[in-house]
C-alpha cells in the first residue's frame, strides 16, 4: 500500500507528475512510493533510473504539463482522489496495482459504501436492458452502490436505475469527456447525484486500450460483478476476468443459447459463476463466494512486485537480464535464479528496465521482454 500523500498542492503536483511520466504505470508507481517515500524524490530519481536501463534521453512529465491538467481540473470542480487518502475508495485500493489516484466529480461518500458492479452488452436487447434497470434498481434498494462503464445499453441502463440509491461511473477517457455523446443526460445527472471517477488525464477522448484499463476499475470498485448479455471475447467478459483475479465474486443473467450476446454469460455460469434471477441472488451469491477460473486468459496489467531497498546493481545485471528474456513471461524470482544474482538487485534492474521500455510486467507478478 502507498504511504498516506502530503495534502499540500506542491504534492498533489509532484503525484500527478510521476504518475504521468513515461513508463510509469500504478505498479512502477508503487515500487518507486515504497523506495523514495515521496513523489518529488521518485521524479528526480527518474531519469538516472531510466539512464541505468538503457535509456538516455528519458524526460520526466513536464511541470508546465501537470500544472494544465491541474489547472483544468479546478477549473471544472473535479477533485483529485489520491491513494492512500480517506477518499480513495477503499476495495479500488486492495487490488493490485490501483491507479495512483482518480479525478472525481460528484458524491465522493459514495466510493465509502459497498458497491456490485452492473455490465453488459451495448448493443443490449430490450429484455437485457429491463433486466438490467430491474437488478440495478433492486441491489441498490438493497443498501448497494451500483458502479458500471458508463457504455451504452446496460451500463447506461444500470446507472439510471440506480442514481437515486447511488451509482459510481467509471470513464474511460477524461472524467470531464462525455462518452458515448448520447449519454449527455446521464452525466449531468450523475455530476448532480452519483459519482464519476476517472485515472485518465482531463480531456483525454478514450481509445481502445483505455476501455481494459476503465474495466479493471469498475471491478476493484465492487464487491463482485453481474453480467447481463455478454458476447463471447467481450468487454463485459473482461471485466468479469478482472473481478476473479481481484477475488470478487463473478455472477451472470443466463439468456438463450440461440442468441449470441448471451453466449459469455452462458459460459460464466456453465464454469461455476453464480447464476442470477434477481436481486435475491446476487446478494446470496456474495454471502457465499465461489471459486471459478474461466478458460480464456485475458491480456494482463501490471502486478505489483513487493518493492525493497537495495544496494546499486551489478552495471552489467540489466543487459543480461534483458537477453535472458523473451516475449514469454517469466517469474522474476526464477529469473533472478538463473542469473545466479540476489532478487533484491534484479528488482532494482527490472525498475530501471522497465522505466527504459525494454521489459513489461505480465499478471502474476510475471515479467517479458517487448518486443
């Protein structure tokens, strides 16, 4: 876990910066918390880190950049929320890797509450959308925030049904970029009543890759996920993935087997997910978690690796670890192990490799060389 930030502006910026740096992602993040202590002295170490693994040119986010987007963010009312902070939602902080902190606008009470995640098809049916307004407005009758993607069709239908009870959006883009355009309405709604939260930079129009990423969130908010119509190799399956690896409990409304957008949600429940009715199950279903493990893997994010002090590597450590690795994963211990080198030193290479570009981390705490 990161130390608990300075609440001082000249933090908040340093925080902002490190986390926008190049090749620093929540778990590089992490290492470099629990080795500086502060975010001003991990911006300084950056670019010798960088230097040691191969790169010489490596520039630090700009404190003219960091101050824009800070500047747009007050501009507009959102609200920085920081790991670490009595703000930042607590079960997003128990997962691997969580983002170094989140722009907010709205009812940040609501990340304090108990959360089930709400997902689905965009292109849902008619019946998957009242089904999903049903359980939305059911589990949040229940006492439960509702989080979801804002996407359209079952995300969207999931927050309306559950803005009066309490519901957590999770943007893909920048928390003050609308998207889909559609949902224009919702949104002002949500700013007014829920909570909308967001790890990109202000502005920011999504693209693809950023959707995985939203997914993960969306997850690590919540207590366990519904699925309602789920495609195979969707979005939704993804975020179901995420939920298993983060120990959240998997549950999903069957449809036919006829219709392809219930296909995922068929095959959730056919590995062990808890097959949902009504609100009444998924409730049941969190009282009593299951152990399943779907199929097909998912393209990971970083694991957090245990940082520790130590000593300088060997100067020639990162080369040979570089030639040692391959596209395959492999465990950093058992790397350490054939390079004949204490793990403390190669933890202290892999950093500066991965801050270079020239590795990247895998789930399981498994690291592979970019190709």
């Amino acid at each position: 876990m990161t130390a608990a930030p300075h609440d001082t502006d000249a933090d908040r910026l340093a925080w902002l910066r490190l986390t926008r740096s190049r090749n620093v992602g929540p778990a590089t993040f992490a290492r470099l918390m629990a080795r500086y202590a502060s975010a001003a002295k991990a911006l300084e170490a950056l670019p010798d880190l960088a230097a040691r693994g191969g790169e010489a040119r490596y520039q630090i986010c700009s404190e003219r950049q960091a101050a824009e987007e800070m500047e747009r963010a007050a501009r507009s009312g959102a609200r920085m929320l920081r790991l670490g902070e009595p703000a930042y939602p607590a079960e997003l902080a128990a997962i691997d890797d969580p983002p170094p902190f989140l722009w907010a606008f709205g009812d940040v009470s609501l990340d304090a509450r108990d959360a089930v995640a709400v997902i689905g098809a965009r292109n849902a049916s008619s019946l998957g959308l009242r089904i999903a307004r049903t359980l939305a407005a059911d589990i949040g009758a229940a006492g439960y925030v509702i989080a979801s993607g804002f996407a359209r069709g079952v995300d969207a239908a999931a927050h309306e049904a559950s803005v009066e009870t309490g519901t957590v959006a999770v943007m893909a883009g920048g928390v003050d970029h609308i998207y889909p355009k559609e949902n224009q309405a919702l949104y002002a709604r949500l700013r007014e009543q829920g909570l909308i939260l967001s790890e990109a930079p202000m502005g920011l129009q999504p693209q693809g890759r950023h959707f995985p990423r939203r997914n993960r969130i969306v997850s690590g908010l919540s207590k366990g996920v519904v699925l309602v119509e789920a495609a195979s190799r969707s979005g939704t399956l993804i975020t179901a993935r995420f939920a298993l690896e983060q120990g959240r409990e998997a549950m999903a409304v069957p449809g036919s087997p006829l219709d392809p957008r219930a296909a995922g949600c068929n095959d959730l429940i056919r590995q062990g997910g808890a097959l949902i009715r009504s609100a009444d199950d998924v409730i049941e279903a969190l009282a009593a978690p299951r152990t399943i493990s779907l199929h097909e893997s998912v393209e990971p994010f970083d694991r957090r690796e245990e940082a520790r002090e130590a000593a300088d590597p060997p100067t020639d450590l990162a080369a040979r670890a570089v030639d040692m690795l391959g596209p395959s994963p492999v465990e950093a211990d058992g790397l350490a192990r054939d390079l004949g080198v204490d793990p403390a030193h190669l933890s202290a290479a892999l950093l500066e490799m991965e801050l270079a570009g020239l590795i990247e981390r895998r789930s399981g705490g498994l690291i592979a060389r970019v190709s």
